[in-house]
C-alpha cells in the first residue's frame, strides 16, 4: 500500500530540524527500499524548510502509522502536524526515475484537496515534467479526497494548473526539492 506522508514544520523549528538532520537521514535510510518519493519543503523567500514529503510503500495502515509517528523530527517536536494519505502512484515510478534528474528548474509540491466527486485520477497527458502523481485516499482506499504531486514547473501558477481548480476545496503549492544525503 501507498502512503502520502507530509510532515509540516512547526514555526520557530529551523534550528530543532537542523540538530535532527542526520537522525532524520539515517531514519529513512532504513526504508531506502520502500521509498517512491522524498523532500522538503522550502519557505518562498530563504528557502528555509516549512515541511518534509515522504510517499511511500508499506504493509499496510498501522506500518504508516508508525513511520510517520516514530520519525526523530516528529518525536522531537519539529512538525506541528502531519498529513498521512493512503495514495496510488499513478506513474508507476519513484522520484528516482523521473527523466529531468534531480535538479534543474523549480520543483513543486501541489496538495488539491477534494470536494465531492473525484478528479484527477489519471496523470495529465504530458507527464514529462511530472516526478509523482496520485490521488489522496481514505484510510480503506474507498474515497477520494484529493491529489497530491510533484511537479517541475516554471512557476507556482503553472504548478497550480495542472489541477482542475474546480473540483478541489483548496490547491496548495509549496516549493520543493529532491530530498536525502547529499552526494
């Protein structure tokens, strides 16, 4: 099963998150295998952290339960909340195979969170700027409550518009990068 995982920074963290970094690293170091997707989100201006992206595959509900809640960031206070999704990934493919690389252009994360019926179950047709894409889902799988994707884009608008804008309650856009170690 796959599982959408948005840790969002509590304000006045920066420091915490930073003193963590190499917890956080070695923590998700031991789910390498299961990993579709991983990064943080960056504030507009300073590109200081406001959150961390992880999209991964797990057993099940309670296993992505536990990854989320025993994350050393989350323990220690860094996150003010916590986004966990089921998700389909809809590509097929991790961050890791996306053709544009890992750096180059500006990367988004785009949270549309739905009302009422669903949309935009499938990717768009041009997926060449697309590193994931796939609904948000209940805990069962059965209902839709919204997209999720990581996107390359020019800017946040054009990263907005590849959501159908009507059918979602609300569409965030956060700046975001490929995350892990350092090369």
């Amino acid at each position: 099963m796959e599982f959408f995982c948005y840790h969002r920074d509590r304000p006045g963290s920066p420091a915490l998150r930073d003193e963590l970094l190499e917890e956080h690293w070695s923590y998700m170091d031991g789910y390498a295998k299961e990993l579709i997707a991983r990064g943080p989100t960056l504030a507009d201006v300073g590109g200081t952290p406001t959150g961390s992206v992880h999209i991964v595959d797990l057993p099940d509900a309670v296993a992505a339960r536990a990854f989320a809640f025993d994350e050393p960031g989350y323990q220690a206070g860094v996150y003010r909340d916590v986004l966990l999704r089921r998700w389909s990934n809809t590509l097929g493919r991790t961050m890791w195979d996306f053709p544009g690389g890992r750096t180059g252009g500006n990367r988004y994360l785009v949270l549309g969170f739905g009302t009422g019926q669903a949309a935009d179950l499938a990717a768009p047709p041009d997926q060449d700027e697309l590193i994931a894409w796939g609904p948000l889902l209940s805990d069962t799988g059965d209902a839709w409550l919204g997209t999720a994707a990581l996107v390359r884009a020019a800017d946040p608008e054009t990263a907005r518009a590849i959501l159908t804008p009507d059918r979602y309650a609300d569409i965030e856009v956060h700046n975001w990068q490929f995350g892990g170690r350092s090369s």
